[in-house]
C-alpha cells in the first residue's frame, strides 16, 4: 500500500480548506514547534532517516515515538521520565498490512419504547480481549468486554437509561454533546458505586446529530475509557426533512467508525497516564470499531451507492485525520453538533480528541479511506493507516444532495458577555484559570444565567496541544488564531482544537436548564490532561 501525501491544492491551483486549516493550525503554534523541537532532541541521524521515511514511503503501520505534541518539559520532569525514553524511537518500522476483516458494526441499541418513552439498559462491565495479536488484555464495555452498542434516541421523546455499575470501582457515563439538565449529563458530581444503577430521565431535545457516552470521574476518566468503555449515539428525528434525503439505515448504508488510538505494552496492558505512557516498549496501536487496523485492512461491501460515515475520535489524546487513498473528496455533512448550512467537499477531516463528523461518499467505484494519526501528547501513534477497503456494489441512482442542510444564523458577537477562558500548566498539573480541577470543590467556576449570550477566548497559555469541550450548549466558532472560520468552521461544535501558544473565540447561548446544585464542565478533551485538572465546573441558574 502507499502512501497518499494530503491533497494540499485545488484543480486550479487555488489554496484549498484543508491547507489553509493547516497554515493557521502552524501559525498558531509557531513558538510550540520550537518547544516541541527542544523536547524532542533526537540525534541528527534518526531525525535524518525519520525525516526521509515521511518524505518518501510514508509512516505505514510502525510503532513510533510520535511528534511529542503533547508535553511539556516540564511535565516531562515532573512524572520523573528519563529524558532517554523520550528519544526511543523504538520499532521505527514501515510496513504494509497484511491481513483483512469485515469491519464490525457495532449493535444497535434502539432500547424498548412506550408512550414516547424509550428505556435503554446498559452494564458497565469488566472483560478480556485480544487487541494485540495472540495477547489476551483486560477491557471493560457496556454490555459487552470491549466498547459498547450504538444507542439510537429520537428527539421529542423521554429516555430512561438503567445503568449498572460492575466495574469494581465508581463511574459516571456522560452523555458528551447532548442538551440535558446538568443532573442527567452525567458529571463527576453524579459519580455511582459498583452495584449501584444510576437511571437519569430526559427529553431528547437535540437535532439529529452524532454523540457519544464515557466515563466522566474525576481522576479515572482516561483509564476507563481507554480500556473500552465508549460507545456512539445517533440522535434521530423522523420530521427531519434533510434526514429523510440522507441514508439512514444503519450497518447498510449508515456506517459508524470509531477510532481508538492506545498505548499498550507487550503483555497487553492499556496505558492510560504519564507514567503508563513514558514505559519502554510500548506499541499505539489504531483500533476501528474495536478492531486493531495496525496490519488488518478493513473490508465493506457498500450495497447503496450513497453511504453515510459517522465518524467519532474516541482517543484519548491522538488527533485523527481521514482521507481517502486517491486524494478524492468526501462529502462532509455535518459537525459535532449536527448537518452543516450546506454539504462540503472536503479531501479531509481531522478530528480532535473526542469530536465526531459525518460524511457520505456516492461510490461508483472502490475506494480505501486512510487515517492519519498525529501524537496529541507525550507520546502516541503517528502514520498513516489504510483501514477500509469499501467496495462499490450498489446499483441504485441516489437523487441529488440538498442544497440547504440547515439554517445557521451566524451570531451577532457585539452585545454578548465576553469572558476568558485560560488553559495552563503547573508541572504535571494542568490548569483552567489557573485552578487544578482534580477536586469539585478545587475547580474554578464559571457562573452564568439561563438566556445569557457569551463569547469567550479560549487562550491555550502552555505549548501543548488541547482538545477545549464545553457541556450543556453547542458553540459556534468565532476565530481561531486570530482568523475567522471558514467551510466546515462555520458548523455547530463542542469539541474544537486549541493549538500551543494559540487561541479561539466561540460564542453561545445559555438557553435553558438551571440548577443552583447540580454543574456542568468544560474542559480539555485528552483525557489525561482531564484527569490532570484540566477541567472548570459550569454553573448555570435562573436570570
């Protein structure tokens, strides 16, 4: 297999998204690039015969040092790493795959309904899988030993989940993205005992969109999730117009893919912090829909000519970018936070840790989509996986694309409450307005009121990468790095990338569900950064 270098430029010549995304990603982070290069320090011959591999062949399925996009110094010298571990660029290999599996679709949990009420029950539970070849590791999922079902809601109608804990430990399972009282939303304040059941109960007030659910503790988020515990939500709304002339048959023509960058050693033990992350030996291996695509291609028969692709970045820190193989273009439509004002064609999409998007592609022949992971943090996967092979077999004549998606009315900015939102560092402590949230009650808190309008900065203050998520209301996107959003940009969010030493501006609307006890979060989505204190309570009340 080769490699497919990103399609920098359009048929005429002209800078397309995607590159100037990149050229404003570099010029937000241009004193991060130096940090990085300090920590790095790798001899004038590995950087040499690295520098080559990328230029030439590519970074085919290798275990790899990564960038070291994520890490400070002095964080380094703080989880009492050697500087040498930091250098091994262990099994710096190429090669291609050289097995193939039917992707797995996860099963679909549409839960049992009665007078608009659905009720879903899942189990947080313990298990074992094979993620390395031939290497039992232990896992958790929900209702299974490995990731958990699709759960389908539909918007109007009351959900019940009957949740049970039987991991031996606490947890909580946030529902990341959804409009739901903080109570429901699945908080650290809302933590629940092994045996216990945990049974929030709301109104599906979302627009068709994808999710997802995770673990949400304070302090054990990244080793839960990283060990399994995921799954994907899809939102569905039968009054939808633009829903009706999308596919929407699911596991046919309506695909989920879930990818998974971990850090495991050879005995199959999932790492999950700095110490974990900084051991010698260590492979990344990329995992789609639970399926470790390091050498296995993936396989899918497309028996619609249209499919629609939900895509969900369920690492804990790794950036993944999908692309096709040919350099083609994918027809995005829609963001985290639902369909975009119009379909885009895009020849890639990066998502962030914890972001999702959705695309479809009208096949009419085969085509292989590749993913290309960047290290978010200490250490990671970097390269570029060719992970599904989708054969074209549909014979139907799909009609054409709406022209209109979504309406998105752009905010009017110059009357709404302007905040700023820091993003620091203390050692191996991460910071939110110069508070460690490893504490409720160490947290800083943002105070507002239902019907407040807001446009906060969002100033990354350290030289690492950061995933910024906000619960309760999507955002829009104002700037970033100073550069107003375009294309895709323009999308509803609630997980977006805040580069080293750069900044965002998003703006949003506190609409409805007041407490005066129960508080969301924003935070940094690589978990291990949460888990370090990167993370700030939102209290939202009545005006």
């Amino acid at each position: 297999m080769s490699h497919t270098t990103d399609p920098a430029f359009g048929a005429d010549g002209s800078e397309d998204q995607e590159t100037r995304g990149r050229r404003r990603r570099a010029k937000g982070a241009e004193h991060s690039k130096t940090e990085h290069a300090k920590a790095e320090r790798v001899t004038d011959a590995e950087h040499t015969k690295e520098a080559t591999a990328k230029r030439g062949k590519g970074v085919h399925r290798r275990k790899f040092l990564g960038g070291m996009a994520g890490v400070g110094l002095g964080a380094v010298a703080a989880g009492g790493a050697s500087f040498a571990l930091l250098t091994d660029a262990n099994g710096n290999k190429a090669g291609a795959a050289t097995n193939t599996a039917t992707l797995s679709i996860p099963d679909l949990l549409e839960g049992t309904t009665s007078d608009s009420t659905t009720t879903f029950t899942l189990e947080a539970q313990t298990g074992t899988t094979e993620i390395l070849s031939g290497v039992s590791s232990t896992t958790a999922g929900y209702n299974q030993s490995f990731l958990g079902p699709t759960m389908k809601w539909t918007k109007g109608n009351t959900n019940v989940l009957n949740i049970t804990n039987s991991l031996g430990e606490d947890t909580t399972v946030h529902f990341h993205g959804a409009h739901v009282p903080a109570k429901m939303d699945g908080g650290p304040q809302v933590a629940f005992s092994d045996g216990d059941t945990w049974s929030p109960t709301f109104t599906v007030k979302d627009e068709p969109m994808t999710l997802w659910y995770h673990p949400h503790a304070l302090g054990t988020t990244a080793k839960q999730a990283v060990h399994g515990l995921a799954g994907m939500i899809i939102v569905d709304d039968s009054d939808n117009t633009t829903s009706a002339d999308l596919p929407t048959t699911y596991g046919t023509d309506d695909i989920p893919l879930i990818f998974q960058c971990l850090a495991m050693d050879s005995s199959g033990d999932i790492k999950y912090d700095l110490s974990g992350y900084l051991t010698n030996g260590l492979s990344f291996p990329l995992l789609v829909n639970g399926t470790n695509v390091d050498d296995t291609t993936l396989t899918f028969t497309a028996t619609k000519t249209r499919t629609r692709f939900r895509l969900l970045n369920a690492s804990p820190s790794d950036i993944i970018t999908i692309q096709r193989s040919d350099g083609g273009t994918m027809t995005q439509i829609a963001t985290d936070q639902g369909y975009l004002a119009s379909s885009a064609d895009v020849t890639e999409i990066r998502l962030v840790a914890g972001a999702r998007a959705e695309m479809v592609m009208d096949l009419s022949a085969d085509v292989t989509l590749q993913a290309v992971v960047t290290t978010g943090w200490v250490r990671g996967g970097s390269g570029t996986y060719d992970f599904l092979a989708v054969t074209a077999s549909g014979s139907d004549t799909p009609s054409d694309l709406p022209s209109s998606l979504r309406t998105i009315d752009r905010y009017d900015t110059s009357d709404f409450t302007a905040r700023t939102i820091t993003l620091g560092q203390s050692g191996a402590k991460m910071l939110i307005n110069g508070s460690a949230g490893t504490s409720m009650s160490s947290m800083a808190m943002i105070s507002t009121t239902v019907g407040s309008k807001e446009i906060w900065t969002i100033k990354n203050s350290t030289q690492l990468e950061h995933s910024f998520h906000l619960h309760d209301v999507p955002y829009q996107l104002i700037s970033i790095n100073g550069e107003d959003p375009t294309g895709v940009e323009l999308g509803w969010y609630d997980t977006y990338e805040v580069v080293g030493g750069g900044s965002i501006e998003i703006a949003m609307e506190f609409t409805d569900f007041s407490d005066d006890t129960y508080m969301y979060m924003l935070h940094c989505h690589l978990l291990q950064h949460e888990d370090e204190g990167m993370m700030a309570s939102l209290m939202v009340t009545d005006s």
